[in-house]
C-alpha cells in the first residue's frame, strides 16, 4: 500500500494567513504531513510526499506525481480561513458520494473531531483540483480555520498537530483493515536513524531524554556531565533489577 500525502501550499504560495499571529498555512501542512508520514512509515505503510520543504509545488505537477507513483490512496492536507474569525469547524473534502473515497473520508473525519473536539464539519463534496484530478481515491482535510484565533494558536502547537497527524494516521490505517501502533517517543528526527530502535530504548527505559518534545539530537555530542547522569540512571536501574534497593542502610 502506497500513501500520497500532499502538504498544501509551499514556497511563493503562503495559502491562507493569520496575521494576528504571522502563521501560514504553509508552515503547519507541511509540519503535519512530516508527522503523519513518520507515524505510516513507523506502521509500515509506504508513503510519498508532494513536498518535504517549504518549496512551490504546482498542483498540476503534485497530481503527475502522485499518479506516476500509483499510489493507492492521496490525502491533501490544508487548513481553512474565512472573512470573519468566527468558523472554527473541522471537515473533510470529497469529489463525489461513494466509493473508497468516502469510506476513508469518514474515518478520518471521525478520529479528527474525537482528536481535537473542533465543531464537526463533516463529510463534504467539494470539487477541489487535488481530489478531482488525482487518479486514486482522494481526500483533502481542512483542519479547522487559520482564521480562527485560538484555532491558529492551537495549530502551532506541536501537541496538536501531533494529535492532528495520528488521527488521519489511524483513519488510513483503519480504512487498510491494519492495526496503528504510535512510537514510545515522539522525536521527529530519529525516523530512519540507523540507532532508532536504541533510542527509543533508552528513552523508554528513562536513561536518556530528548532535547525537545519531538527533537532526539541523536548526532549531537554528549558532554561528560550528561554522560555520569545516563551512568547514574543506569546504575540505579540494575540495583533495583538486582533487588538492592533500600538496602544502603544495612
Ligand atoms: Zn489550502
């Protein structure tokens, strides 16, 4: 199974802004899509991207490529904006009732709003160039309004996205009859790292933490300070595993 993950916008094409907080819609398709193609990859599902950077894609050549790929499923990500700051409702786009299209747009309608509790927008037919010219059955989500002040606050959040991106995550998977399993951590930059199943180890253990929520550093030096509080963990570790806790006393 192949996963078409198309982030909206890019480069010269901001999408749609809130100026109050300088945040594009750019910025948090692409930060979500990252996400949601490291929790597919972590479930073994393969996927491409229509972009990875901040890069003008046009939707002519974003259609060509999820084509050319055969993928067996597109999911376009984009936030919504209106003229007024009032919407806030969260919905998923089709091109026409019935079919696999359907199917996974409901799923992942559903986990959405259970994720983030935004007004249920539901199920829509819309006749966006994304749905309606790629050749796989395709959704695009408008996840809540940019527009939206405290929806805009929430959608910078790293938390949010994350739940964001394992909502539509868990509808693909539910959607390929597939179990979803999420990663111990939630590090961005171990996807692929040929230690990743050591750090996610370490950290499950509680010998190491992360630099960041989502961030590892896994290529960055250890000071030797760090290194006796790792050794400290450790060695404590193995005197409770040894049952030699709370004999220091004796
Ligand atoms: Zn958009």
């Amino acid at each position: 199974m192949l996963i078409g993950i198309d982030p909206g916008h890019g480069g010269k094409d901001p999408g749609t802004v809130n100026k109050t907080l300088g945040l594009q819609e750019k910025t948090v398709t692409l930060q979500i899509a990252k996400k949601l193609d490291s929790l597919l990859k972590y479930n073994n599902v393969d996927t491409v991207m229509t972009r990875t950077a901040d890069k003008f894609v046009s939707l002519k050549d974003r259609v060509k490529l999820l084509n050319d790929a055969r993928v067996n499923y597109v999911l376009s990500i984009h936030i919504n904006s209106f003229t007024t700051g009032k919407p806030r409702y969260i919905s998923t786009h089709i091109v026409a009732r019935g079919g696999k299209a359907e199917q996974l747009a409901k799923k992942i309608q559903q986990k959405l709003v259970a994720a983030v509790n935004w007004p249920d927008g539901g199920v829509r037919v819309s006749n966006f160039y994304m749905v309606r010219e790629t050749r796989a059955p395709a959704v695009l989500v408008e996840l809540g309004f940019i527009s939206h002040l405290e929806t805009a606050k929430q959608l910078q959040q790293t938390a949010i996205q994350r739940r964001l991106a394992v909502a539509l995550a868990q509808g693909i998977a539910a959607q390929l009859g597939i179990p979803f399993t999420q990663p111990e951590t939630t590090f961005t930059d171990i996807q692929g790292h040929w230690a990743e199943k050591e750090i996610n180890w370490a950290v499950k253990q509680g010998l190491f933490k992360g630099v960041a929520e989502d961030r590892f550093a896994p290529d960055e030096p250890v000071t030797r300070a760090q290194l006796a509080v790792v050794l400290k963990r450790f060695y404590d570790k193995l005197q409770i595993k040894a049952g030699f806790a709370g004999h220091e006393g004796n």
